[in-house]
C-alpha cells in the first residue's frame, strides 16, 4: 500500500556522527513503478549525491538501502529508507540508534514541497512537518522537529485534482529539466552545509 504525504515527500537526511560522519537520507516510494514521480524527490536527490561523490548506494539496513562514502572530507551515509513515505521515520530512527548522533545538530532531511515552484529551493535549520506525512512520522520516531531540512519544489497542485494522484505522477519534460537543475542544487547544498555550515547553504540557496 502506496502511503502518500500532504506536502509531497522528497526527503533528503543528513546526520553527523562521532563529529566527522554525516547521514543523509532521501525520501520516497520504493519499486520501479514510482521512480521518478514527484513524490520521489527524495531519492532522486540521493542517487544525485551518490553520483557526484562516487558513493555506492545498494547495501541494505535500516529498513532501505544506503552507502557509506565521504564528501567535503567528512564520512557520510546516504540512505533511502524504503518502508514507504508515511513510515520513513522507521528507517531514519534506525539509522539515528545505530550511529549514535544527535538528529538535532546532525540530521539534514531533503523532500519535495508543493508550496514551491518545480526545482526551487528552500533550507530550514528546524520547523514542524508543514502537512508533509514523512517528516510527520520522522518528527514522531525521534521526538524532535530540531533537524535540518531541505525542501525541492514540484510545484502546486492543480484545482481540483487528488493529491495523491498529483504527487505519484511525473513531471512534463520541461518540467523535469528545471527539478533536474534543482536536484543539482539540493545536492550542491549538502556539500556546503557539511564544509561550511547551513548558514553559509542558506544564504547561497534560498
């Protein structure tokens, strides 16, 4: 059973551990029949990230799929939690124990917003779910809306039609050049948030 957010989920996580290794977790719907839907903007962000820094995602825990790699010479995860959006927290609470960091100083989540414009960005260092049912149930398993967050914008949903038919669809092909380009800034705004800081990410992005 497909379990879509209000706010669409493109969910992107990063956590720092031991204070020299980040976590970054994309969220969506796993199986080939969602790849590439609005509401997997999470995982594109992820498979972008990996293949900028040569990281290897296909190692399963966690309730998903993730790597282990470095980026800006800091250890990171990249994770794709694959227990479906609304349960995400399952996999990224995992992750969090296993790791033993602090979500509040070292989760960063990435996911699609339909408030916002297809591809444009918009950082947050904390703040509540904002209807979106992944970053709900995340807020829910770690007891705290005190993680860093990007959202990637696919664009308001149209009058009258059902979210969830919205969110599970596919961008036209102009659409998907300007979310692609977007994608590539979600991922370049993780680089500069693990070098320099979110502050530094958020004046250059938002």
């Amino acid at each position: 059973m497909i379990i879509v957010s209000q706010a669409l989920p493109f969910l992107l996580v990063v956590i720092k551990i031991g204070g020299f290794m980040y976590i970054v977790v994309g969220l969506g719907n796993p199986s080939s029949k969602y790849k590439g839907t609005r509401h997997n903007m999470g995982f594109d962000a992820i498979d972008n990230i990996a293949d900028r820094n040569s990281i290897d995602v296909s190692s399963k825990k966690f309730k998903g799929v993730y790597g282990k790699g470095v980026i800006q010479g800091q250890k990171v995860v990249l994770l794709k939690p694959e227990t479906y959006m609304n349960l995400s927290g399952e996999s990224v609470r995992a992750a969090v124990d296993f790791f033993k960091i602090n979500p509040e100083d070292e989760l960063i989540v990435l996911y699609d917003d339909i408030s916002l414009a297809p591809g444009k960005l918009r950082l947050r260092a904390k703040g509540s779910a904002g209807g979106h049912n992944g970053i709900k149930n995340i807020i829910a398993h770690l007891g705290t809306e005190k993680f860093k967050r990007v959202k990637i914008g696919v664009g308001e949903k149209p009058a009258g039609m059902d979210l969830a038919d919205y969110v599970l669809g596919r961008f036209d092909k102009i659409e998907r050049i300007t979310v692609d380009k977007g994608i590539d800034d979600a991922a370049r705004a993780v680089e500069i948030m693990i070098a320099e800081g979110i502050d530094k990410a958020m004046n250059m992005f938002n």
